[in-house]
C-alpha cells in the first residue's frame, strides 16, 4: 500500500513538474511576444511622427502658394480678391420647418379664466 502512495506522489511530483515547465515556457513566449508588440507600436509612433513632420513640410503655405502660381492655368483658379468674400449676413441659412398646431389645447385656470 505504502508503494502505491509512494508511486502516485512521485507521479503526481512529475506530472506537476511537467505543467510547471510547460507554463514557465509558454509565460516567456507570451512575454517575447509582448516585448515584440511594445517594439512595433514605438517604431509605429516614430513612423507616425516622421508622417506628420513630412505633411507639415509639404502643407507649408509658401510652398501650396507656389504650386498654386505653377500650376494657375492648368487648375482653373480665380485670384483671390477681397470683393469675392461675402458677409455672413448675406449667406441665405435655411429656415427652421415647424409644424402647424392642428388640434390646439384649452387650458383654465382655477378662477374660470382661458387661456387660448
């Protein structure tokens, strides 16, 4: 009886040993993976600020100012004249709709007046 239980501990021991070895492997894959993760997303960050420097350098109004002089006749533009701007007041905004009123409500009050 006593080797049975000695047998099963030492299994048990074994097996569990197993399992540790296992999850420790699987724990360091999971970590290298993490740390892999963490190097893409700083690269991605760089990548993404060079990104907006080169738009920043590219959307320099001096330099749209002379694309838009290369390029007057080809695109069709209009100077810009300070007769082409219009006041806000003279923009027509569209009216809010409402809904008629269609069965009105009386309502009175406690000493008998109505009110329409």
């Amino acid at each position: 009886m006593r080797t049975l239980m000695y047998l099963c501990t030492a299994l048990a021991v074994i097996g569990l040993a197993y399992w540790a070895y296992r999850q420790n492997y699987q724990t360091q894959e999971a970590i290298a993976e993490v740390r892999e993760l963490h190097r893409e997303i700083g690269r991605a960050h760089q990548r993404l600020g060079v990104l907006r420097a080169e738009w920043a350098y590219l959307n320099r109004p001096d330099r749209l100012r002379d694309l838009a002089d290369l390029n007057y006749d080809r695109l069709g533009l209009l100077p810009l004249m300070p007769e082409a701007f219009a006041d806000v007041e003279r923009v027509n905004f569209p009216l809010p709709t409402f809904s008629h009123i269609t069965d009105p409500v009386q309502i009175s009050h406690e000493d008998g007046m109505e009110f329409p």
